[in-house]
C-alpha cells in the first residue's frame, strides 16, 4: 500500500504511552503548520467526557493548531481530575510545541470511568511533538484504534480555480455507532482555503448527510467527535458561503464522510454484513428517516439479517411501532430487488428473499406509498461475536 500523506500544511506523529496496555502506539498528533480553520460537531450525549467539555469550548475560536488524540481511555465519568487531565495534556503540548494552548484540542477514545494514567501520558507528549512529520496518515489512523480490526482513511481531490486540494479523512469506530452526531472520533484534513462559516455550514451538511445515517448497535458514546481542519495552503480563492465552490466542498466532504461512514458499519463490532435501508414513499423526509432509524436499530431485524431469515413481519412492525405515519395496506418492502410484500401482504417469495440476504451487502427498502419524502440509513447485522467483544470490554 503506497504511503498516503497528509494534505499540505499538516504533520503527524504518533507514540507510545501504554495508556491501556504496552507494546502498541497509541497517541497520535495532528500538527498544523500554521492557524488552520476549524469546524467541528459534538456527542449529543447527556454524559460527555472532559476532553469534549473542553473542545467544545475551545471550537467557538473557530482556528487551531493541533489536535492530540489517545487510544484506550475515554476521560469520561472522571469529574475534576479528568478535567484537570484533559487541560494539563493541552498545556503541556502547546509548551512542547510553541503554540497557544487555546488552540490545542483533545480527543480520548477508550473505556468509560477510568482515571486518566498521567504518569504515562504526560511524560510521552514530548516525544510526540518531537516526532512531528514523522507519521503517515496510515500511522495515525492506527493508533486511534479501539475494538476496530481496521484503519478507516478516505480521501478526495477538489479543484478551486486553477489550485486543486486534497481532502483526507482518518476516522475510528466500530461500536456505540448511532445517528444524532458524528458517532465516533474523525478527523478530516484539508489545503484549501475556506472562510470558516463556508467550513462549518459545508461539514455540517456533509456529516448529517453521512455520519448520522448509520449505527451498529443504537448506542451514542460520551466521546463522539468529528472535526475538520483546513490549513488554506493549496493557494486557492477563498470559499466562501453560497459560492459554486462551496456546494462543491459540502459534496467532496460527503464524499469521504459517506467512504468512511459504510467503513464503521462495515467493521460494526461482530458484523458480518452491511445493510442499507431506505424508506420513501413517507409523508416528509425526517418521516422517511425516523422510520428508517427504526428498522436500523430493531435487534429482531438485525438478528434475522445475520441468519438470513427474511422475515418480512419484523421490517413492517418497526415501521408501524416507530410512530410514523403509515397505512399498513400500502406499503411495499423490497430485500434487494425481491419484493417480498406487496401493499402489506406477503409476495410469496421467501427463498429468493433469502438468497439476497447471505449476501455480505444487502439493501431493504421500505416504500409507504404515501408521500414523497424518502431517507437512507446504513446499519449491520447482529452476532454472537458483538456480545463477547462487550461482554469484555474492560476485561
């Protein structure tokens, strides 16, 4: 696999700090040459970890310069001591590096509940900014690493005027993956020069579009974060809100944000399948999605996905207990191109139904026949295997 490196105007390095377990890299750095522009979107989670408390506040500056992130620990349910990890690992690079530290963001992805092991951490910050230039995108990528079984990168190029860009993402994910926020830790990194309310209506757009039309098993974590970083040194004009350039932006992040989207549900902890399920026909389109979500995220659907079982019944009754509205006489379901009920009976054509569902990628479509508003969501099967890996996450 050839070495794919960060857009212009960014370095990373990555380290050591044993913050689970030794003998693997798990602190990584995103350094910005000079202010880059940032944009970012949250954990709509009640319960939010220390290092996302911070970044949250930090992200109204709407600029950075680095962003550290570490694997195997969440900070979150940590109280002060976590808060005081969060900001002291902040401070303690931004020395390191010579940058303010207002613009020093920290990202954590691990167990929930455990203190922060600063005794490890700290003492590997140095070595970090030290290592500046030093790592690929591929080496970031796995470093942040959790339960995932592999590294998640997507990339594009934009052409602005006669300066092109590249826009590269690096996300991690594979459990606690449900719409509502960008359900997990991304980080996408880009050359081109974009005033910042052009960067977060265009991300914004882009993530709602992507990231909050999968889930793996309906769970939201306390950590979930998704940011975008644009360092302007392609030489572009500047995009700016409304222009062409900027509806081709918002397209190109989508486009690297839907690759690393079908990545996560891809690698959803356990799964053997990716499903994606579509809902039109509804009376608006957050119809179409509610109604979507809710085939998504039924375990009796997920379940008979992995055993093949096309059991039509579970589609139709998840629509029905959504809460959409619906009339049961007119809806039509589709398991890939078999239909295999028509205006809410039974088509007949279980074994063909079947035969699509042992296949690793599978479509259901729902069509309510009563509107013209329609939404798409990403979801995979239910296993055994997901219930080991939770069973002994901390253990």
């Amino acid at each position: 696999m050839s070495v794919i490196k960060p857009p212009k105007g960014f370095k990373l390095s990555v380290t050591e700090a044993a913050i689970k377990a030794p003998g693997r890299k798990d602190l990584a750095l995103i350094y910005c040459e000079d202010e880059a522009t940032l944009a970012a979107t949250y954990t709509t989670n009640k319960v939010k970890a220390a290092p996302v408390l911070m970044d949250m506040v930090r992200t109204r500056l709407g600029k950075a310069r680095a962003v550290v992130v570490n694997s195997g620990n969440a900070n979150a349910c940590t109280g002060e001591q976590g808060m005081k990890a969060a900001m002291q690992t902040a401070s303690e690079l931004s020395t390191h590096l010579g940058v303010p530290e207002e613009n020093v963001l920290v990202c954590s992805t691990g167990v929930i509940g455990v203190q922060m092991p600063m005794q490890r951490l700290k003492p590997a910050l140095k070595p970090l900014a030290k290592g500046i230039g030093s790592a690929d995108v591929m080496d970031f990528a796995r470093s942040i690493m959790t339960t995932d079984t592999f590294p998640k990168i997507a990339e594009t190029t934009l052409k602005v005027g006669k300066a092109e860009g590249r826009i590269v993402g690096v996300c991690k994910g594979a459990g606690m993956i449900e719409p509502n926020m960008a359900t997990m830790l991304c980080f996408i990194m880009t050359d081109l020069e974009v005033e910042r309310d052009a960067l977060k209506s265009a991300f914004n757009m882009a993530v709602d579009a992507s990231f909050n039309r999968i889930t793996v098993d309906g769970e939201r974590s306390t950590n979930d974060t998704a940011m975008v970083l644009a360092s302007g040194a392609a030489g572009n004009d500047t995009i700016r809100t409304g222009s062409v350039a900027h509806k081709r932006l918002a397209e190109a992040l989508f486009d690297v944000m839907w690759k690393l989207s079908r990545m996560i549900v891809e690698d959803g902890e356990g799964a053997t399948k990716i499903v994606e399920v579509e809902v039109d026909g509804a009376t608006s389109d957050k119809q179409a999605l509610q109604a979507a979500k809710a085939i998504a995220n039924s375990l009796l659907v997920k379940t008979a996905i992995y055993g093949a079982d096309p059991n039509w019944g579970r589609i139709i009754s998840a629509v029905g207990a959504s809460g959409v509205n619906m009339k049961e006489e007119a809806v039509d379901i589709y398991i890939g191109k078999v239909k295999i009920a028509s205006k809410g009976l039974a088509t007949g054509k279980l074994d063909a139904a079947a035969s699509e569902m042992k296949k690793k990628d599978i479509k259901i479509r729902v069509s309510l026949n009563i509107g013209k508003g329609s939404a798409r969501v990403l979801t995979c099967d239910l296993t055994e295997k997901y219930i080991k890996i939770n069973a002994e996450y901390t253990t």
